[in-house]
C-alpha cells in the first residue's frame, strides 16, 4: 500500500484532529473493534483505499475472523455473524455516510439511539446529547463542507499536483 500524500505533512491540524476524534469514541465505552467495523464499513463506501488498508489490518491484529471482515460489505445478509449491535452501528455509519441520499431519516436514529442509548453521553459530568436526524443531517451537512474546503486550500490542492507527478 503506497501512500500517496503525506497528510501529516499536508494538513497536521486536520489529522491531529481526527486522532482526537477517534479518541473520544473510544472513551464512550463501545468497543474498540466495533469502532474499527464502522470505521472499515465507512471506509468501504467512500472507496478508500490507504483506510481501507489501515482498517484491516487493524482488525486483523485485534483477532477479527476473515469471513467477518469478507462479508462486511454485506453485513444486512450476513445472518448472525454480525450482532444487533454491530448490525445497528453499521446501519447508522452507513445512513450517515451517506447524508446527502439518505438525510439521515428520524426512523435511522431512532433504531440506533434503541440500541445505543447509554452511549450518547461519554461520561456522567458531560450534559446528554439529543439531537433530532434533521440536526444530525445538517451537521454531517457542515462537516463535507469544511473537508471541501480544505481540498479547495491552494497548498492541499498543489499537494495534490506535486504527488500526482
């Protein structure tokens, strides 16, 4: 697997932040290797390569089976392999992932505040969070933006050009 940009190099900010953000989903008490599903499922709609390399190996290290990590991509027709909770969680990536066909539906984060519920909030000193899909949508919403704009950074964009060459 060959990297192709140095993202640490390019936007350290921009990575330094999603080390956090995978921090704080990890202090929610789900499990490491349920995160590591979302993050490879996630990976797979959005045709990453270098993530999808990552993840697996990831998995792979924590013991994952191969047929779990080969029918991922079908998790809804897998059977038992994958449980509710995993089938819940993947559910929701892929609702989200997919914002701008899908608007994240109340009836999607009402299936997984059901099964997740007592992760909404990481801690008891944190207030819990409630939000309604529309909310959740226009966040996702901000967020694409705010990823947009940074491929649009004249220094990410000539970055782009130089590793291209």
């Amino acid at each position: 697997m060959t990297q192709r940009l140095d993202y640490n190099q390019i936007a350290p900010s921009g990575i330094k932040a999603l080390g956090t953000v995978y921090g704080y989903i990890l202090q929610s008490g789900l499990p490491a290797e349920l995160v590591d599903l979302v993050y490879l499922r996630i990976s797979q709609i959005n045709n990453c390569a270098y993530c999808l390399d990552m993840h697996t190996r990831d998995l792979i290290k924590k013991g994952v089976k191969v047929e779990k990590l080969a029918l991922l991509q079908a998790w809804a027709e897998a059977g038992d392999l994958f449980s509710a909770r995993e089938r819940a969680a993947l559910a929701w990536a892929e609702t989200v992932t997919r914002v701008a066909d899908t608007n994240v539906p109340d009836e999607a984060f009402a299936a997984a505040r059901a099964v997740f519920a007592e992760s909404l909030s990481v801690s008891a000193s944190e207030k819990p969070v409630t939000a309604t899909s529309k909310e959740i949508s226009g966040a996702v919403r901000s967020f694409s933006s705010s990823a947009s704009s940074l491929l649009s950074q004249p220094a990410f964009s000539a970055s782009l050009l130089s590793a291209s060459t």
